[in-house]
C-alpha cells in the first residue's frame, strides 16, 4: 500500500549522511596538510622579524650612546662567564655635564641592559667591544658584534663607530 504524499517523510538517510560526513573529514584532513606548511613558515618569519626588530634596536641605541661618547672615555671590562660591562660619559649639550653610562651584556641570562634598565633579550653571545684609535690618534674607535637566538633563528649584527673628539 502506497503512503499518501502528505504522510512520506522527507531527508537524508543515515548511509547518505555517514558518506557526507567521511568526505568533509577526508577534504579538511587535505586541507589541513596543504595549509600546515604556509601557518608554520609564516610564525617562523614573525619570529625572526621579532628577533631583527629587536636586535636593530639595542644595536642602534647602542651605536648612538657610543657615537655621543666623550673621546677615550670607552672602558670595557670583562666580568667573565660571557659578560662585560661597556662603561663610558655621554656628551651632554652644555651646561649639562657629561652622563656616565653603563651597558652589561651578559650570555648566561641572555640579556642587555643599559644603566640597569633591559634593553634586549635572546642575547647569545657577548664578545666585549673592541676599542682601538684611527690612523690619526685623534678619535677613537669602537667596533660592537652582538648575536642574538630565538628558537633556532639566528641574528649576528656587527657595527664600528668612530667617536669624533670634541670640537
């Protein structure tokens, strides 16, 4: 006996929705593996844009303490198990007087500090300034290398800067 049409039911079957449901897993599986790669390489790049950031900042506060540095005023002195402490006056417009600033690089907590304050992070390595006088003995000569790691991303950053004597 056929059912009047008002009375049939309408809808998937149980089989039509078990197939619906393994080819959706099937395609998000497929495109989770396809995806997977882009996601990674794009957190690997922030991370190294965070580490670049970073070190070009200390590097560049660094550079332009030095480049105010009263001439031969530059002391390094290491304090050992990766550290050193770069201590030197800061030329000051006048009538001020000259500021003593301090940096202390240390590999052990990986970090740079600038008169006590932190100034970077992921710090992995502390070769101490090299202080030499040009050809002409009249400025003097500071030639800074700071490493930095974050995650297995490295970031060597090297810099000289001459300090001019006053005028």
């Amino acid at each position: 006996m056929r059912m009047p049409n008002s009375l049939r039911q309408s809808g998937f079957s149980l089989i039509e929705m078990v197939v619906a449901i393994t080819v959706l897993g099937i395609l998000s599986t497929s495109a989770a593996l396809f995806l997977r790669g882009p996601i990674t390489s794009y957190f690997d790049t922030e991370q190294r844009v965070d580490l670049a950031d970073a070190g070009g900042l200390a590097m560049a506060k660094l550079s332009q303490d030095i480049s105010r540095a009263v001439p031969d005023s530059a002391v390094v002195t290491p304090l050992g198990g990766g550290r050193y402490r770069l201590r030197f006056m800061l030329r000051l417009p006048a009538p001020a007087l000259p500021q003593q600033i301090t940096y202390i690089c240390n590999s052990a907590q990986r970090t740079l500090r600038r008169n006590g304050i932190l100034l970077a992070n992921d710090i992995a390595g502390c070769l101490p300034p090299v202080l030499s006088a040009s050809s002409g003995g009249q400025a003097q000569i500071v030639s800074l290398l700071l490493s930095f790691d974050n995650q297995g991303n490295r970031l060597n950053l090297a810099h000289t800067i001459r300090v001019e004597p006053l005028p």
